[in-house]
C-alpha cells in the first residue's frame, strides 16, 4: 500500500476542488467548494500549505498546515487539519501525512512541531501519541458572534 502513495502539496485549483470531500471529513461546516476554495485562498495569504495524500490517483488525506513564530515555541509548524478519508483510517496515510509535515519543519530548521486536537477525540490522541506527540497544555476558545464583536 506504501508503495502506491504520493504525497504532494495542492498547487492548482482542480486539485484543491478534489480535496473538498476529503476536508468535509474533519470539517463537516464547510459548505461548498467555493467557499472552501475562498478560505484556502486566505489562509494561503498567511502562510497555509496543504499537503495531499494521492492514492491510486484520489486525494485520501489532506494535512494543512503554516510556518509561524511565538514567543512559546520560537520557530515552528503548525498543523491546522490532518484527515484522511474514514474507509482508509489505519492504513498508514494520516501517519505518512503527518511525518512529510514534520519533514517539513525539520527543512524549515523549526523549534517545534505543534497542533490541537479535540478533547473528544481520543483515536486522534491515541495516534498523536503514537506518532510521539505530547499533549502539552488546553486550548481555550470563545466564539465571537457579529453582535458581541461590534
């Protein structure tokens, strides 16, 4: 199964367009694969690369992440989305993902290798885990509506 695996950045917008099945995955708000298209653009803007999965000529996992610095970390890479496809969990694809991101960071002669998961989520934690990954601190969130912005 290795063998038939191809990992490489999305450049062109067909590619992007094919991923969106794989991303509604992890992210089941997002609505279309315009608006999908318009967030990557932005993120793009800020540093967002997005790596795909290839097998047997289908997009089956997507790792999205950004090169960025804080006065935590220093220098490092920070994984935003990490899916693959459900039919093919446990088939080595989110750990292959997740290892050409960290390349990545290594190339980029980063301090550290960062991403959140969900509290729900505990098969995500086990694999980071695995994958040597150490749960390091909380994320805390609060959703600002248009009302409570202004």
């Amino acid at each position: 199964m290795r063998s038939q695996l191809e990992i490489k950045h999305i450049e062109s917008d067909d590619d992007l367009e094919a991923s969106f099945s794989v991303m509604k995955e992890l992210r089941p708000h997002l609505s279309d694969p315009a608006t999908y298209a318009a967030q990557i653009a932005r993120q793009r803007a800020q540093g967002y690369r997005l790596l795909a999965a290839w097998h047997d000529g289908a997009i089956v996992g997507l790792a999205g992440y950004r090169l960025q610095d804080n006065l935590i970390y220093g220098r490092f890479i920070y994984v935003d989305d990490l899916v693959v496809t459900a039919s093919l969990h446990r088939g080595g694809f989110g750990e292959r993902l997740l290892q050409a991101a960290r390349q990545r960071a290594v190339a980029l002669h980063c301090q550290h290798f960062v991403l959140d998961t969900g509290l729900h989520m505990a098969l995500a934690q086990r694999f980071y885990f695995r994958q040597g990954l150490l749960a390091k601190g909380m994320h805390f969130v609060e959703t600002l509506t248009q009302e409570s912005a202004t």
